[in-house]
C-alpha cells in the first residue's frame, strides 16, 4: 500500500472531498472540511482509515497534507471566484510537520500561490500533536497565526484534555469528538463531557464545532446548550468539489434547508 500510496501522489490518484460545517443558530454553512479521498484504479476505493496511517508510518503524510493544503486553498479561491459567499477551509495537519518546523512556511507558500485570504483557511491539529514539543509546537502556532489562520484542535476530550494548553496555545477552535456526540442523547455521561465542553469554551471564548451529528436529537441538544457549528451526515456527508458546488447554489437560491444523506 505504501508503494501504491506513493505512485497515487505522483499520479494525481487522490482527490478531495468537503463536508460543510454548519451555523447551528442559522443553518447557514460557513465553512467546510477538507478530506482526502484515495480511488485506486487496482484497489478500488480506499477508506482513509487504512492509507492515512500508512502515510504517517512511511513519512508520505508530509507530501500528501502539503498536496491537501495547496488543493484546499485553490479551491476554495475557485469558489470565491465563482460568486459563491466566501467559507472558512479547514485541513487537518499531522504532528509530522511539528517534529519538521516547516508547517508555517508551507501554509504561506499555498496561501500565495492560490491568492485565499488567510481568514478563510483553519488548520486543525490533534491534543497528541500539541503535546510532543510543546514549545516547538507553541512556536510554530504562533507563526502560522501570524498569517490570518486559525487554529483548530480536532477530537477534542480525547487526547489530554489539558486546560493548561487551551491558555497556552494561540487556539481558536475546539472540535468535540463524535463519540461523545453520539450517545449524547441516551448516555447522561457523554451529555455531560459535551456541556462541559462547551461551557468551556465559551468561558475561554473559543468556538465549539460537533463532529458526527447524525439525528435530529443530536442537533436539538446541541442547540439547547448553543454550541456553535456542527457537521455530520445529518446535513451532509463529504461531497466532491463539484456536488458541494452545487449544494452552495442551492442553499443561496433557496430558503429551505438542503439536507443530503448517504
């Protein structure tokens, strides 16, 4: 797989799909994840739980996160250019580019060559990565909020959870994990990690965005304790450029909701 990963990055076999990030107070979309997505003419489709871990072991997550930035960012120009209303990119960036120190400098150099707005661009990073080299780490955050990004923590409440690098860190964002927001509706725990992390937030001023929202219980909970934004197949799943296209002239063009499911 890992031979077959590097000749797909060469050979332009990845592409990238975007699942919208909605305003849970409006149900606008203002913003989108990008995700990569592997179809192998001799595999067939390959689910990123299988290809993204090979490649971090192999050292390819460096080149393919430096493809999804410089993708993300043209694409989310094109959309612009197209008349559409401008959205926030978020990309996920791997605790590799840390160890590297050259993150920001690719994030500046994608910015440049697609002419995005750094406000339109968030770079989301684990609780994992943040801890490695928290200095280094702390470093290289400083430098790419410097550019206009910012910065979003995924899978929040999984990792360490550490209130003293929500102060210390110039953070943004956090992202509750989508196994806390799928019992929340039937598990008195999980309904209680997701209020607390909300409250949370707010007190520190952060935005919060639910992960995995499938049910319309989901969403009337997440509601009731104001959390910001949210994704999940209840409003859609990752679509391709062109169908998000088509859901964003759709969601102008009309003022009822445009719910896509698998």
């Amino acid at each position: 797989m890992e031979n077959d990963l590097r000749k797909a990055l060469e050979q332009k076999e990845l592409q990238l799909h975007y699942q919208p990030q909605v305003n849970l107070a409006t149900g606008e979309i203002i913003g989108v994840e990008a995700l990569a997505r592997w179809e192998s003419p001799t595999r067939g489709m390959i689910s990123p739980a299988e290809f993204i871990p090979v490649a971090e072991e192999s050292g390819l997550i460096i080149p393919l996160t430096e493809w999804v930035i410089q993708e993300a960012c043209e694409q989310n120009k094109a959309w612009q250019q197209a008349g559409f209303p401008p959205l926030r990119m978020a990309v996920n960036i791997s605790g590799q580019h840390f160890s590297r120190q050259r993150i920001a400098e690719t994030v500046q150099r994608c910015l440049t060559a697609s002419g995005l707005n750094p406000q339109y661009l968030e770079v989301e990073l684990t609780e994992s990565a943040l801890m490695e080299n928290k200095e280094v780490v702390n470093e290289i955050l400083a430098q790419i909020k410097a550019l206009g990004v910012t910065i979003a923590i995924d899978d929040f409440g999984t990792g360490y959870s550490s209130l003293a690098y929500l102060k210390a860190f110039p953070i943004d964002t956090l992202k509750i994990d989508r196994s806390f927001v799928n019992d929340i509706t039937t598990d008195p725990n999980d309904a209680a990690i997701v209020k607390a992390i909300i409250a949370m937030a707010h007190s520190l001023e952060l935005k919060v965005i639910a992960e995995g929202v499938e049910t319309e219980a989901q969403l009337a909970f997440l509601q009731k304790l104001r959390c910001n934004e949210y994704q999940g197949f209840l409003f859609c799943r990752p679509l391709p450029a062109v169908e998000l296209a088509l859901l964003l002239k759709a969601k102008r063009c009309s003022n009822s909701d445009v719910v896509l499911k698998q």
